[in-house]
C-alpha cells in the first residue's frame, strides 16, 4: 500500500513518550479520525496503564515523516481508515488487533461520552467532580 504524500509530509500523529524515551518499540497503534494536522494515528508501546495515558505530558507529536523514518515498517499502515487497531505479534509484525471486551470503566466512559454528543453534562465536568471528591477524601484520610 502505498502513503499518501501529503499524509506523510503533512501530518502529525501522537506517540507515547515509553516508545521514544524509554525505547520499548510500538506495540500498539491505532486510528481516529484525520482532523486538520492530526492524521488520527496514535502509537503505543503496548504497556501504558490508564494512569500513565492520563497524563497528558506522557504522550507527544511527532510527523509522520519522522515516524516513517524512524519505524519505517508502519508506511504501509498508513492509509488505514479510522477505527484501524493494530498489535505487533511475537514475531514482530503488526496484525490488526482483536477488540477485547468492554470493561465496566470503559462502559461508563462511553456512556458519559454519549451523553455529552447529546449536549447534556461535558465529560470534562464530570470527571473534574470525581477527581475533585477523590481529593477531598485523600486529604480528609491524611489529616485524619
């Protein structure tokens, strides 16, 4: 397959900081929607826990240039539409990955993100709520 010359000089895609500064490899990749610059990719070392992928800071921009030069076994991937996942086996070649079940977090999390397409109640608003009460309890336990 070959990649869209303007996909690749012109776009950018997000990378876990464990791939670039840890250099564990991309384990994991996958497709959202192209907006703007944003070619939708997003690749992962396969090992990120959610607290890790909470962290904005943890993840960074790099182009698609870079990413082709850097890992140049993904060119062929490229062009994928979105909603594309793909895993590297065991033997080191990336194969579409199998969706796994929906866990209860995930549920609620497409839930509250339904809710918010509806135009009720942002996400943001309610996640901020449950940090903010995680909060307080924290404190409330130290000081005891």
């Amino acid at each position: 397959m070959e990649t869209n010359l303007d996909l690749k000089e012109y776009s950018r895609a997000l990378i876990s900081r464990k791939v670039t500064e840890e250099g564990t490899g991309i384990g994991y990749m996958i497709r959202d929607e192209w907006v703007g610059d944003d070619s939708g990719w997003r690749f992962y070392s396969g090992d990120e826990d959610d607290l890790f992928l909470m962290e904005p800071d943890h993840m960074k921009w790099i182009s698609l240039k870079e990413m082709t030069v850097a890992y140049p076994e993904l060119e062929p991937f490229l062009n994928a539409p979105a909603g594309s996942e793909y895993h590297r086996g065991e033997d080191g070649t990336f194969r579409p990955a199998e969706k796994a079940p929906e866990t209860a977090d995930q549920m609620l999390i497409r839930a509250l993100s339904e809710r918010q397409d509806r135009g009720r109640r942002p996400l943001r608003f309610v996640i901020g709520l449950a940090v903010l009460i995680a909060v307080y309890f924290i404190i409330r336990a130290l000081l005891g």
